[in-house]
C-alpha cells in the first residue's frame, strides 16, 4: 500500500472557522503555505474568495432529479445549506489540493481533510478511504460513497494545490510586507555615541535602556550632554517604496489560480471590463466547475451540470441591446421596463 495523506503530516489551524484541518506541504525552508493559515495572504484569500463564491453560488442542475438538485443546492443536511458546503468543499480544494464530501441517504456531509486517509493498492490502483470522525473509531468508506474533489492531479488519484507553486512568491510577499510593518513600527533607529569612555556590554545595555525610558514616544525631547552625540539610521527608501508597489506576487499568484490579474487589482492596460469577465468565464471558473460537475457525475451516475447563465450574461450589453430593439419597434416601453426590472427608459 502507499499512503497519499500521512495523518501525522496534517496540521490543524486553530484560526480556521471551517478549515480545521488540512494536508500540510512544506517548502524547504519548512513554511507551511497550505491551508487556512494561507488565507493570512490577502491576495490567496481574494482568489479563493472570488473562486468558491462563484462555485457556491451558482446552481449546479440534474436533470430529472430534483430532490438530489435541492440537496446540492439548498439543504445538504441538517447543518449545512447547499451554499455552505459548495463553497467550503471548493475552498478546501483550493487550498490543499483535495477536499472531500460523504455520500448519505440524507444528502452530503462535509469531511475535513484531517477525518481522511486515502490509500491506493499499489498493484490493481484500488483506492480506501479511512474515516475517523473526531472520537470515534475509523472505518472504512467504499469510493463511491465519497465525494473526492481535486483541481490539479498528476495521478487521477490525489490533487495538488496552486499554492504549491506559490511557496516562492507567497514567502517574497511575506517578508516585505514584515519590513514594512518593522519599518511603521519603530520608524525611529538611532546610535547613541558616548564619548571618551571604554564601556562594558552591561553599561552599555543599561544606557540604551535609560536613554529609551527617558526619550519614549514619537514626539519626545531628546537631551544629550557633551559626552554624547545621536545619529539616526534609516532604511533606503527606494526599497521600502519598491517593496510597497511591488505586484509580482500577486500577479503569480493570479496566474497559479488562473484569474485575469485585474481581479486581484492588477491594472491590464489593454483589457477592458467585457474582456476580463470573458476570460475568467472561459478559462477560469469553468475549469473549476468541472472538476465539481465530472465527479458527482462519475460518483452519482446522473447528467451534472453548472448553471453558469448568471456568469455568461453581460448586463450592460443586454441593457444596451434592450434600448436598441426598443427604439425599433420591437419591443413597446413597456415590453421593455419589464425586461430591464421595471427601470425606465428615456
């Protein structure tokens, strides 16, 4: 057997509201960027924001088969709304490459990554899922009793996450924005020179200590006799400036989720509005609905598919469009309030 998930490599973040537990990766100087700790980045947080919430907001449809359409959508348990659980399988998915839902007779019960262990057979390529609910015993899930979504997969079997590639970036990102808020929270660094005087290390503490209790707060007097003299020292500006407008980082990590960089406030000098919608449409959100719509259609043997209409519709063109046909004959003003939700045309 070889193991995809080793419990003892899952770390719990303790600050996560839902993403309790999660499959850590570590780069090799051991930072952990998987996970809800990864949503500390408020560039990783608005991607998976803008991906998840398009997942969980958006219908998914089975045809002729409405009970399971409401279970997916609206009440997939006793605890959990459609939406709810959309958006925390596809945020797990983001963030560690794999999340994981059990197949009920009563809907979908949502499963932290901690709660699972998958193993594949490595002769016939059989995967186990091993559950172990918190407190209670383990026991084995058939795979077709499990939902397993995965964005990216070198095997078919396990997923990996975009912030893998990250790791890099997110760490760059880190440690400027660390030397800026160093820089705003002591802005003042000085040398203090004490003339004419051979001092021990223990003075010299205690003279740094007295002199910052007596000169303590942004505006206070500095007093020195002659034996002393004071000397500012001061970061290089242009890199503090450099790190403050750097958009590297965020542009890679839009690019990792496959976003159009203008969604993570990155100006496209010649993108417009229209242009940046069908680009996230065509080569963003779709890809990720289709790892949602493939394996509940593989797992639960029914049509699956997204109700993108909502994502499609360019509102100001078809406003536009409207006007036109009005102007035309086509549609009476009337007609045409109605289509545009009782807004009136001049």
């Amino acid at each position: 057997m070889s193991f995809f998930f080793d419990s003892q490599e899952i770390e719990a973040d303790s600050n996560s509201a839902f993403l309790d537990a999660i499959v850590s990766m570590s780069s090799n100087d051991s930072s952990v960027f998987v996970g809800a700790s990864a949503l500390r980045n408020s560039d990783v947080f608005a991607a998976v924001s803008i991906i998840a919430g398009d997942l969980a907001s958006n219908r998914i449809l089975v045809p002729k088969s409405s009970v399971l359409e409401t279970r997916l959508n609206d009440k997939s348990n006793n605890n959990m709304s459609g939406h709810d659980l959309k958006f925390a399988l596809a945020a797990q998915m983001l963030l560690s490459g794999n999340s994981f839902a059990l197949i009920t007779d009563n809907g979908f019960q949502f499963i932290p990554n901690s709660q699972i262990t998958v193993q594949q057979d490595d002769v016939t390529g059989q995967l186990t899922y091993t559950y172990t609910p918190n407190g209670q015993r383990s026991r084995q899930i058939a795979p077709d009793s499990i939902l397993h979504f995965k964005c990216f997969t070198q095997d078919g079997a396990t997923g990996i996450s975009p912030l893998y590639a990250l790791q890099d970036e997110v760490s760059l990102q880190k440690k400027g924005n660390n030397l800026l808020k160093g820089f705003f929270d002591s802005p003042s660094r000085n040398v203090l020179q004490v003339h004419k005087t051979d001092l021990s290390s223990d003075a010299k503490a205690n003279i740094r200590n007295k002199f910052e209790q007596a000169n303590k707060g942004a505006l206070s007097t500095v007093i020195l006799d002659d034996s002393m003299s004071l000397q500012g020292l001061q970061v290089d500006e242009g890199l503090l400036k450099a790190i403050n407008s750097n958009e590297f980082s965020t542009q890679k990590i839009a690019s990792c989720f496959g976003l159009p960089q203008s969604m993570l406030n990155v100006e496209e000098v010649h993108s417009s509005v229209e242009q940046v919608s069908a680009q996230y449409y065509e080569s963003t959100i779709y890809r990720y609905m289709d790892c949602f719509t493939t394996e509940l259609a593989f797992k639960l043997g029914k049509k699956i598919i997204y109700d993108d209409s909502r994502l499609r519709v360019n509102k100001q063109q078809d406003i536009e469009n409207i006007i036109e046909l009005t102007k035309a004959g086509v549609y009476t003003a009337e007609e045409a309030k109605e289509k545009l939700g009782g807004n009136a045309i001049d």
